[in-house]
C-alpha cells in the first residue's frame, strides 16, 4: 500500500474547504455575532501593531461608539 503524499491531502482539504465554504454561504449571523466579530477583528489588527491593546479595551471603545450613535 502506497503512503498518501502530500498532494493527497491537499486534494481531501480543497473538498472539505469547499464544503466549508458553501455552508459558510447560507449563514446568516446575527447582529450579536457581527459585532462580536468586528470586535475580534479589531482587536486582532491593533494587538498585532500594539501588544499593550487588549480585548478589554476593545470593548470600552465599542460601547462608547455604540452609545454616541443612539
């Protein structure tokens, strides 16, 4: 029996990673979720610029974005 190789695995990737994909398609996430991921976006962006940002203070900014905007 012959190991799988490399190309193997990528082939078996690409087919979950499109399944993946089209799932991914049909989401429909709720404004809770989009926010929790803006945030987690952010957090990530400024922390890799500025390791003294952390999530906490990604949170404080959020909400007082959010409370000017009512």
């Amino acid at each position: 029996m012959v190991p799988p190789t490399r190309l193997d695995y990528i082939g078996i990737m690409t087919d979950a990673l499109k399944k993946l994909i089209e799932a991914a398609k049909t989401a429909n996430p709720t404004e809770e979720h989009r926010e929790e991921q803006r945030r987690s976006f952010v957090y990530g962006n400024t922390h890799f610029e500025n390791a003294l940002i952390t999530r906490e203070m990604v949170d404080l900014e959020a909400e007082k974005l959010a409370k000017e905007e009512k």
